[in-house]
C-alpha cells in the first residue's frame, strides 16, 4: 500500500503536499474513528506497518508520535510493548481550547457568558423526553449534595464538583453530541473557577451559593420529570445568567491567571 500525497490548503491560498508520516497517521486515524480499530487493540508490528505503507521505521514511529499527541494511541516501550488503541478523548479538545483561550488573554467572564448561552437550551431538550436512567442520575446527584449541605463535617469542596456534574447531566440529556462536547471543553475552566471560588469565600457564602445552586437544580429536576418544557426552558436560562454575573463578579481575571 503506498501512501499517495493529497493536496491540503494552507492559508493564504496554495496547497501544502502533506509529509508521509501525515498520511500514515490519517489513515490509521480513520480506522480508528470508523471503528475498524477499537480501544484495546494492539496494531500490528512495526515491521508490518512499514511493509504495508511502504515507509521506513522512522516515518512510522513519526506518524505514532502524530497520533499519540491527539491521544489515539498509547506507545509502550520494551520487548512487550507496541501501540494499543485509545479511544478519543474530549480533554484534548479542552486543553487546545484552554490554550487558545490562554493566548487571547481571555477575560473568565467570557468564557461564563459563552457558557450561559451554549447550555440554556439544555434544560428544554432535557425535558422533552426524559430517560428514566437519567432522571435517576439526578437524583442521587442531588440527594449526595443535600447530604453534604446537612453535614458540618463533611467534604464541602465535593459541592463545586457535583454542581458541575448535574450541569454535565443536563447537557447530555439534551441530547446534542456537539453540544455536549463544547461543553465538556469548557468545562475544565469552569471546574477551576469553582474550585477558586470555593476556596476565596468566607465558608458560609460559600455554602450559601452551594445551597442557592441546589435549590435551582432540584426545581429544574422536576420540571424535567414532569415534561415542563417551557418551565424547564425559564428556569435554567435564569440559573445559568445569575451564575454567569455571580463568577464574573467573585472570580475576575483571564484564563491564563486561571491555567498558569
């Protein structure tokens, strides 16, 4: 199998022919997302590589590196070793999205604001067919918060990471693939404001946010019970603006002083 060179554009008008090593590593990437390579499997030998592609030993191993950079596959070394497949993983978009973000020196409120308005429509879609499995993962959501609001005693750092997983809940309640992931994306800039949040606040404001945030979630888990749409639509817009001027106002700066 020989690798024959595609023309890519580059910016500016003109084409780039892609190196070797690219195309190796696309088509071995398009295994993968086609699912003709899944998670777990080892890929052939070396050896048999570069007799397929018809590529040295050198351009194989650059084409791994390509593919271990985006995370599809693990390369262990030693006489055992070899590359076994990974599945895509959601945090390497977030990290190239963190990056981004770190380099236009973008303010955290931005980011609460594109957040605000990504998930508002969560809350409808959620609860236009509720999933039985889902409305039960909310509910222990819930029920684990309430448990530690009642417990002096108990982890309150846990509250940030639960309200954030009952955000996660709703998302992909939705339904929306593409909505679900840019959420995830942002999610890890979210889960370090919180964390910051949490820990610059006196503990009592903090509970009190915590308690404020619950209050809304277990209105909105019902409204999603109930096929709401409309209420379950007002509701979590409502939620998510007064949290987004909430973080904007307890938690300024930019996303490097964020991520540095």
């Amino acid at each position: 199998m020989t690798m024959q060179p595609v023309e890519t554009s580059v910016p500016h008008g003109g084409f780039r022919v892609p190196k070797t090593a690219e195309l190796v590593a696309a088509n071995l990437r398009r295994q993968i997302i086609r699912g003709e390579l899944v998670e777990g499997d080892s890929l052939p030998p070396e050896h048999l590589l570069t007799e397929k592609y018809q590529v040295s030993r050198p351009t194989l191993r650059e084409a791994y590196r390509i593919l271990e950079s985006e995370r599809l596959i693990e390369v262990r070394r030693g006489a055992k070793g070899g590359a076994r497949v990974r599945l895509p993983d959601a945090d390497v978009a977030a990290q190239h999205a963190g990056l981004m973000l770190q380099f236009e020196r973008t303010e955290l409120s931005d980011v609460y604001f594109a957040r605000s308005v990504m998930e508002a429509p969560a809350g409808a879609l959620a609860a236009q067919n509720p999933d039985p499995e889902d409305l039960r993962r909310l509910e222990e959501n819930i029920a684990e918060a309430e448990r530690i609001l009642a417990d002096p005693d108990a982890d309150q750092s846990r509250l940030p990471v639960l309200s954030r997983g009952f955000h996660s809940i709703v998302v992909e309640m939705s339904g929306n693939k593409t909505l679900t992931l840019f959420d995830s994306m942002l999610g890890v800039i979210i889960d370090l404001a919180s964390k910051n949040y949490v820990t610059s606040q006196a503990p009592s404001r903090g509970t009190k946010s915590s308690a404020t945030a619950l209050r809304a979630h277990k209105k909105l888990y019902r409204l999603i019970a109930a096929g709401d749409v409309e209420g379950a639509d007002a509701l979590w817009r409502r939620h998510l603006e007064g949290v987004s001027e909430t973080m904007a106002d307890v938690v300024p700066g930019t996303v490097i002083d964020l991520l540095s």
